[in-house]
C-alpha cells in the first residue's frame, strides 16, 4: 500500500550561461486523483512551488494523502538545477535534490506531535533516516523529485515549432555525476477540463531514467497553452490510473 501511494505523488520532481526563461515565485496546488474500476476517488492533495533566481532553478512539492488506512503518507521534494540554454533545451545539472518519505499515524499527525526532524520519522534519497522503506518507495521518491524539472520546461520548450510525435531528449547530470535523461513526446493540441475550466493545452507524454535505465513510468501531462502549467499528470499503474489534477490559481 505504501509503495501505491507514493507511485501516487510521483505523478503528481547547466554547464555555463542563465536560464533560459524567468520564473516569479509561484505556489501551484493539485488534487489527486485514483481509479480502479469503479472506484474514483480523491485521494490526496499537493502543492508545487517553483521560481528561478538567475541560472538556478527552484521546485518543491510537498503532498499528503488524505488519511489512509490509519496513516498519512507524506512526500516533500526538493529540485535545484542549473538549465543550460539551447533549443529547446541542452542539459540539465542537478546542483541539490532530496526526497522526503515520511509515514505518521493518523493521530499524531493531528495532534500536531509528530516530529519530521527525528530519524526515525522519515526516510530521504540521500539515505539519511531509519524509517522502513523499500527500494520500490525510495524510486517512486525519486522520480517525484525528478519530474520538477518538468515545470521549468514547459515554459521553455517551442511547442508551436513541433509536429505531434516529435520527440526531445533531454540530459541531466545529477549529484555524484551520475548521468540520467528525460525524453518528452509531444503529442499535438488539445483541451482539458480542470475543475470546472477547460484550457487549451499541449498534450505530452514524458520519462525519466532512473538507475541508467528508463523508468518505466511514463506520465501523460496536458499543459495549458497561456500559464504552462501542467493543469493534468496522468499515469496508468498496475493499480490503477492515477491523476494529479490543477486546482485553480
């Protein structure tokens, strides 16, 4: 259960020069989405920041899932990355990364007792906490983490100049020169409703690599044409389909 909640946020994360596009500080709020069947219910709710301050480009995300089976599951990640210009986009250097997973009961959670500072109360992608988590937990984190980037290139990349199909992939040098990639297909024009508005948007698909290898994890994102602001994450899981969908402004 643990590893279908994270799965859950998950789809809810530069050699020389500045970025290329400026971003104002920015707080993007989401519910989430999950659907088995007949099942369709609201699970869990996030919020995305993201600004850029010169060359450096800053996103979070912290989520909770509403209260789940006595417990509530917490996600916060954080992305620093330096984007190198290109067209639409040469590299990416992850200067600072971190996923949190953090598992409270219920009833502490509310009471305002929990302790997220204490080791035993948390498990990050640096390795740093005692928490149980499973390699399946810690990858979802990860990605999580990863896929901030996204929202700093969907402000930069010229869908207008693409064809549906067209492909761009994208390398990223993470902490510990460790090379990973993004690969984003734009798949052409469309619409989507977003509590209760419908925005022209750009349909994508995109992956990132986790490990040396593709993740496996392809998420569907529909990004409104004006704000670039992924209004859809879309993912179909062997648990389900699982959507993280923008909550207004």
């Amino acid at each position: 259960m643990k590893k279908t909640i994270l799965l859950l946020f998950a789809f809810m994360a530069a050699l020389t020069g500045m970025a290329q596009v400026q971003l104002p500080y920015q707080e993007i709020n989401y519910n989430v989405h999950y659907h088995w069947g007949i099942i369709d219910v609201m699970i869990a709710h996030g919020k995305v920041t993201l600004s850029t301050n010169g060359n450096q480009f800053n996103g979070t995300l912290d989520g909770n899932s509403i209260p789940w089976d006595g417990r509530v599951f917490c996600v916060s990640d954080t992305l620093q990355a330096t984007m190198s210009p290109g067209s639409p986009v040469s590299h990416e250097t992850v200067t600072y990364e971190n996923g949190w997973y953090l598992k409270p009961k219920t009833t502490v959670y509310r009471s305002g007792s929990f302790d997220p500072t204490n080791p035993a109360n948390y498990k990050n992608i640096k390795g740093q906490g005692t928490l149980n988590a499973d390699a399946n937990t810690m990858e979802a984190v990860t990605v999580t983490a990863d896929m901030l980037g996204m929202f700093y290139y969907y402000h930069e990349i010229d869908f207008e100049s693409m064809s549906p199909g067209q492909q761009i992939t994208i390398p990223i040098t993470v902490e510990g020169g460790i090379n990973q990639q993004v690969v984003v297909t734009y798949n052409g024009k469309s619409t989507y409703n977003a509590s209760g508005v419908t925005y022209p948007t750009y349909s994508t698909t995109f992956e990132y690599s986790y490990n040396g290898a593709m993740s496996g994890y392809p998420v569907q994102a529909e990004v409104a044409t004006s704000s670039r602001i992924p209004v859809l994450l879309s993912a179909s899981l062997p648990v389900g389909k699982v959507e993280m969908i923008y909550d207004g402004e």
